[in-house]
C-alpha cells in the first residue's frame, strides 16, 4: 500500500471540489444532477428493516464502474455513517452540501489512485442519531447504543450486502467510516471487531464525548487490532477538538501504529466542520485506505 505523507497536507490535498468542477465549491454539486443520480445504474437506495435497533432506515449503495463491466470480479466495501450526506444534495442535512463521494471515488478510480470500492452509505435515523453513534452513555446527554448499532451492521447489514453484491468480505477488505459521531461510532467499532472491519475512517470525531472515554477503550485493550486508520480534524474545529485528535494521534502511536504505514493524521487548516470540509478530505481518505 502506498503511504501517505501527513506532514505535506493541507486541506483539499489532492483532488478539491473545485478541481472536479472546474469552478466554486458550490457548483460541485452540478457535476451529478439529481436525474443522473436517479438514472446511474450504479447507484441504488434500499429501506433497511433491523431486528435489533427500532427505526428503519435507508441504505445507498454506489458500486465502481468496474463492477458491471467485470462480472466475475468480486470488490471491497466502504461502510459509511450518516448515509444521507454522502451522495444526493436532496436528502443531506443542509440541501446541495454532500460529501459528493461518488465523483471523488469515480474520478479516483478512474485516475488508477485507488482500487474500485463499493461504498455503502448508512443514513442516521434523525433524532436516534446520538444514541446510536456513542458507545458509552453520557450521564448529561445519554445516548450508548453504539454496541447494538455495531450489531445491526455486522450482524443485519454487512450479511445482506454480501448476499446481495460481489463483494470481499474478509476485515482486511471492510471499511467503516464517518465523521463527527459517526468518526467516535467508526473508531469505538474498530478496536471492537477488527474482525469485520480492518480499515477506518475518523473524521473529525467527536472524542470529547462521556469525558473521552473512547481513550480508556483503545489504552486498555490488551492486544493491538490490525487496522488501517485515517485520522484528521480542521484546525477551525477549535484549539480543544485538535488537541484531543493530537491527543489520540499520540496514543495510537504508543499502541504501535505507524505514520503512513498503518496510520494517516492529517490537520486540516482552517477546515471546519461540515460537509464541505469532509468532501475535500475524502479523496485522501480513499486514497490512504483503499490504494490501488
């Protein structure tokens, strides 16, 4: 796999919105309108029922080009949160601001910088949000379903993407990824079942959560799991989240990862918290966790 120079990054390194548009940030979302969305036999939006967790939810599913021109090729999966922001400016939080990773994957692949990867995008169920991405209860806020969350994707979602594509199944194929809550949820069900997910995604995560207790999670655990870990936050996040994302750089590397072998932190300057901002990351992403 080729590594990653984190000292070299900036925001956007690599492949920026503005260079797939040719134009602002904003127009990036004209690049695939909502009809070419609709229309692209590649993309498809499920209702998923779970047994373990009450609300359904929805789950897109974008496969690479690769997929329909190579029938008996089979593909590593990206499992990422809050699926609605990913793909399609009519469903994201903030209408049009997504995190557009189905141009950044397509044009990836088709530059050769990463291997085809199917990505799968697993919607939020609104006000159950926080709840289901935290893995510990905060005796304020609450929440600490992140362990049956975890079930409903190894247990209901992970079999039935399987069944249904052409897929890698193995940890060392699986990724899992999100930002905010969704990065905490992502790296908490890492260092849980590195059995079904060997590469992950943590942006911008919210480790303040339940007095960061995440730390606790991955200091004590006796064995180092064998994951690929992309870390980052924007130094516009505020001077705490970055000192706790250095914090957990630090620790990581004390649990013996190592900078561009099996770990990739990245400071984003002046790089904020919303969608935009992921949007110019992700190619980084992909490229770190899925090289070609």
């Amino acid at each position: 796999m080729k590594p990653l120079n984190p000292s070299s990054y900036k925001a956007g390194f690599g492949l920026k919105p503005e260079s797939v548009s040719g134009n602002a940030t904003g127009d990036l979302s004209k690049k695939h309108s909502a009809d070419e969305l609709d229309s692209n036999p590649r993309y498809s939006v499920h209702e998923f029922h779970s047994n373990i967790l009450p609300d359904d939810r929805k789950v897109s599913v974008y496969l690479p080009p690769q997929y329909l021109e190579q029938s008996e090729r089979h593909f590593p999966v990206f499992y990422l949160q809050d699926g609605q922001n990913l793909f399609d400016g009519r469903t994201s939080y903030i209408t049009d601001k997504t995190w557009n990773a189905n141009t950044t994957a397509d044009l990836l692949t088709a530059a050769g910088e990463i291997e085809p990867v199917i990505l799968v995008g697993v919607a939020n169920t609104g006000l159950r949000r926080m709840a289901e991405y935290t893995p510990m209860r905060d005796y304020k806020m609450g929440g600490g379903e992140g362990q049956s969350y975890g079930r409903l994707l190894i247990e209901e979602l992970k079999p039935w993407i399987d069944r249904s594509y052409r897929t890698l199944p193995n940890a060392e194929h699986t990724g899992l990824g999100g930002s905010s809550l969704g990065g905490l949820i992502s790296l908490y069900l890492g260092f849980e079942h590195p059995e079904a997910f060997g590469r992950i995604a943590v942006m911008s995560p919210s480790l303040w959560w339940d007095h960061r207790s995440i730390f606790n999670v991955i200091d004590e655990r006796e064995t180092r799991p064998k994951l690929r870990i992309w870390l980052d936050i924007g130094t516009g996040e505020g001077a705490r989240h970055v000192r706790d994302a250095e914090s957990l750089k630090r620790l990581l590397l004390k649990r013996g990862w190592q900078i561009g072998v099996d770990l990739a932190y990245a400071e984003a300057e002046g790089a904020v918290h919303d969608e935009w901002a992921w949007a110019e990351r992700f190619g980084d992403v992909l490229r770190f966790l899925f090289p070609a």
